[in-house]
C-alpha cells in the first residue's frame, strides 16, 4: 500500500513538472496593453519568449522586467504615440534584470534613468526617445548587450552611462544631453555606422557625413566611435507585413482547408487555426473535424515588430444543406507596370472556381492558372479574372500602366509583337484570341467534316483548271484517253483556235460547276434545315464528275468544228 502511494506522488509531481515545462517553452504569447492598463501587470502573466505589445497612449508607471527572452514594445512601431513615465522622479522607468530583452519604439521620460540594465545580457534597446532623466540611458555590470537607433537627448547628468559592463555596441544612436556618455570599460561604438554627438567639434572634408577623425568616449580604455555621424537621420524599422490566402473559407466537416503565405519581411510566423492549435510551418494544411466558425490568424515577426491577418473559415455540418457553393475570384501578380515589352505573372488564388478566364485589356484572353502575359505597346489596360462554377461567376481586376520602350528593349519588344502575331494567326478555330499556356486553350472543337469539306472545293477548282483528275476516289479521263484528246487537239487546230479552246474550256467548266451548285440548292427543300450540309456533303464529291464529262462533251464539240473549217 505504501509502495502505490509513493508511486503516485511521483507519477503526480512528474505530471505537473512535465506541465510546467511545456507551459515554459510553448508557443509565443501576446499580451496587448490598453491606455488605463497595467504593462506590469502583463509582464508578470507572460512567459519567457511572449510578447507584450503597448497600444498607443500615455502609461505612468515603472516597470521591473525580470524574464528572460521577453519583447515589449509599442504595436504601433512610433514612439511618438506611446509614453512611458516615471512613477516618481526617482523611479526607473525599466528596470531589466533578465537576459535576451528587448524594448522597442518607446517614448520614456521623466524618471531617475529611462532604462537600466542591471546585470543583463545580450538585450536589445531599439527605437526609443529617452529625455528628461537623470541618465538616459545606465548600464551596470551588463555585457554583450545592443543599444541601436536611440535618440536619447535632453538628460540632465549624463545621456549614457557604462559602468563595470563591457563588449556593448552602441551604434545608430542621437546623444545631446549635458554629458553624452561614460564608459569605465572597452565597448564598441561603431560598426556599419557610428554616432551622432551634440558635442563633436571634428569635420567632415569629403562630405560623406562622417566626421574625419573619430571622437574619444574613453581614449584610455580604447573606446572610441570612429565613424562619428555630422547628421542624424532615425532610420525607419523594416517592419513585416503578414499576408495569406486559404483555398476554401467554406465547406462541409471535415474540411480540409490548405494556407498559403505571402508575408514581407518576416523571419517567423505563427499561425492560429482558432481552435487553440497553432503551426509554424509557412504553407500548413489544416483539417476542421467539426462544424463552427473559426477565425484564422497569421502573425508574421522580425526584429523589428509583427504584423497579423484573419480570415474566418465556416465549417458546416455535413448532414444539413448548405446554400450554393459561389465562386470567389481572386489572383496575385508581380507587378502593375513597366516599359515595353512588360511580361506579368499571373497566379489564380480563386475559391470555388471550376474554372477560371482571363482578359488582359488588349484583346487578349486566357484560361490558365498561371499565365505570363506580355503587353506589346503602351497604355493602361484592365486585366480582370473571371472564375466560374456552376452556380455563378465572380470577377476580380486590377490596372496594368505599360510604359513606351526603352531605347535598350525596342528591339525585343519588336520581336515580341511579331512572334504575338504569328501565333494568333495560326490559332484557327480558337475562340480565345490569345493562348497563354499550351496546356490550357479555349480552342473549340475542329469540324473535320468542314476542313474536308473545305480542302475538296479548293482541290477540285484548282485541278479542273488545270484539266486534271477531280478529288475523291472517282477517275473522270483515263491517261490513254486523254492523251489522244491533247493529240487530236494539237494536230486539228491552229495556236489561236487553241488559246481560244482554252479560255472556253475554263469558262464552261465555271458554268457547269455554278449550274451543279444553284441546282443543288434550289433543288433542295426548306424543310431540310439543319441537314442541308450535309446533303451538299453527300452531291459534292460528284460535282467533279460531271465537270469532267461536259469538258469532254465541249472539246469533241471544238474538235469537230475544226473538221468542218478545214473542209
């Protein structure tokens, strides 16, 4: 009895240790911070690696940040619509005595020191205002720490302060305060850029905005910035820009629905499925099991700040009717303009769509998933997207600006233009003007019928011309036959009277083919209707027939008015 027992508490305590660690090292949290909130109060629920994102106002209180691997920051990215205050004039603003911290895009004022670092490592201070303190900036017995794009002026004793901290970097930064800083230890000062000192009295002789000799922090220890900046230009963060697309945002459970991400400068990504599951792979697949709605959430992160985009997906249940299933059209595309030729990409991101059908403004049109168009001449032209299903249709478009071609692109976009045309020339029986994927064509079908139709007519003109065989499997004039008519016509008639022969033979040979043919029609009834092709089909192929035979009947007529000449 008293082995289950002991064996019970362990299997308890190893349940809440192993709850523990996973409440530790799971999925970033985010915490946002209203005007009239608490951030200490936020700070205190979160966990290392969550986010704290102050929403713009004004916030008096100091703040002491004592886990690792946490980010605070204003969610707007400007710190001119977020300040942070003392609680009194001798209060520290932030206190951070944890390790991997950041703070970022902060107004902070009116304390004892706007932010201390009190045995901290490798934190990161980026993007704040710090004025009206005693120091702006403190760092004490705190290393390999960076401390970049800072304006930190206006600070009664001293605008940085280093003591009994070293291997710091301290670049980017606008210091003009009574004293810009102190440093008891080596820290570097520069590395792609320097700083700007209110108080550097060097020049700048080639005018590339840095000071030609470097300015001395603490010659002594070797701390020196030796790219001094003339001016100062707070460089604005690269933030991201979270964007993504879902293949389906309605059906049936289970549905299975895959995400696509599009995000800008992003280095991490954290999906929410709204179901309290979360991926962060960058294109997930994701399988709803059961009918509800549910909001979709992309944040994308950098260094600099995230950025968030929904979509809600409705999953419904599978044994109730659900309304007509509606296409929604959609695309993606690399650009909007360029100069002559100017080739686009095209990507079809519609939902529900059966099929899809592009018109590029230009006369031009395309059923392919991914085109790539090429706009041959300048303008503005309308590309629009039409995607289709059986229950309706939905269109999208956006406005392309061509520009005229460069002096280095005319002869390609030449080029271009003729091969454009040679191909819509070939492109018979297509009732697309363009085809943009060989794939995928809007050709209809080809009339094998007609094209016979149409090469039988053209054969037989040309070779009852020429007094040749007709089309079709009937021989009209034996070879022996009708080389004892070219005999008896070369040695009976004179030059003219063959010439003459000739242009008659032509001229009734067009009669009797208009006679054969006006006869077909006028013959036939009304009520044919639709069958009427198909009659012509069937009296053609003998037209070439009776053309051979009333040439016949015409030259033994020509050659037995030879007869009577000569007598």
């Amino acid at each position: 009895m008293a082995q289950t027992q002991t064996f019970g508490r362990t299997c308890l305590l190893l349940a809440i240790f192993i709850l523990i660690s996973v409440s530790g090292t799971g999925m970033a949290s985010e915490f946002r911070v209203l005007p009239g909130e608490s951030i200490q109060n936020a700070v205190d629920e979160a966990f290392p690696g969550d986010i704290v994102l102050v929403e713009s106002g004004e916030f008096n209180e100091s703040i002491y940040v004592n886990k690792d691997n946490l980010t605070i920051k204003s969610a707007s990215g400007n710190p001119d619509d977020t300040f942070i205050a003392g609680e009194t004039s001798i209060s520290y603003v932030f206190e951070i005595v944890a390790n991997d911290v950041k703070i970022s895009d902060f107004s902070i004022r009116d304390g004892r020191c706007g932010i201390f670092l009190n045995n901290a490592e490798n934190c990161i201070i980026n993007g704040n205002k710090i004025s009206n303190q005693e120091a702006g900036i403190y760092l004490f017995k705190s290393d390999n720490n960076l401390l970049n794009n800072n304006m930190v002026y206006s600070n009664l004793d001293c605008g940085i302060k280093l003591l009994a901290s070293s291997d710091n970097v301290i670049r980017g930064n606008y210091f003009d305060n009574a004293e810009n800083a102190r440093d008891y230890k080596f820290n570097v000062w520069n590395k792609s850029t320097g700083n700007y000192w209110s108080d550097y009295e060097g020049t700048d002789e080639n005018g590339d905005g840095v000071g030609d000799i470097a300015y001395g922090v603490n010659p002594k220890a070797g701390s020196m910035d030796y790219m001094p900046l003339m001016k100062y230009v707070q460089a604005p963060p690269v933030l991201p820009k979270a964007c993504f697309t879902s293949d389906v945002t309605e059906g049936s459970a289970p549905l299975s629905v895959r995400f696509k991400d599009f995000s800008e400068n992003a280095t991490s990504l954290l999906w929410d499925f709204g179901n309290n599951n979360t991926s962060s792979y960058s294109n997930p697949q994701y399988t709803y099991p059961i009918e509800g709605n549910f909001v979709v959430s992309l944040t994308a992160s950098n260094e600099n700040g995230s950025d968030s985009e929904s979509v809600t997906i409705s999953v419904l249940n599978a044994s109730e009717p659900s309304g007509p299933r509606l296409p929604k059209a959609k695309f993606i595309y690399n650009t909007t303009s360029g100069h002559v030729p100017l080739v686009i990409k095209f990507v079809d991101i519609s939902e529900n769509a059966d099929c899809v059908r592009w018109t590029f403004g230009d006369g031009k049109t395309s059923c392919c998933p991914e085109p790539a168009h090429t706009f041959c001449g300048p303008g503005s032209y309308t590309v629009a997207l039409a995607a289709i299903n059986e229950n309706g249709t939905s269109s999208a478009s956006i406005v392309v600006t061509v520009l005229p071609a460069s002096e280095e692109n005319v002869e390609a976009a030449d080029s271009i233009g003729s091969s454009d045309v040679t191909e819509n020339s070939e492109n018979t029986g297509s009732s697309s003007d363009d085809t943009e994927c060989a794939t995928c064509t809007d050709d209809e079908p080809v009339d094998a019928n007609n094209i016979i139709e149409s090469e039988g007519t053209e054969n037989s003109k040309s070779k009852s011309n020429s007094g040749g065989e007709g089309t079709g499997n009937s021989r009209i004039i034996h070879k022996e036959e009708l080389e004892s008519i070219k005999d008896s016509v070369i040695s009976t008639a004179s030059s003219k009277i063959l010439t003459e022969t000739g242009r008659s033979l032509e001229n009734e040979t067009l009669k009797v083919q208009k006679n054969v043919e006006d006869f077909v029609d006028d013959s036939l009834p009304e009520s044919v209707g639709d069958s009427l092709p198909e009659m012509k089909k069937k009296i053609l192929p003998w037209i070439p027939s009776f053309l051979g035979l009333a040439g016949i009947i015409f030259m033994v007529s020509v050659l037995k008015r030879g007869s009577r000449r000569r007598k």
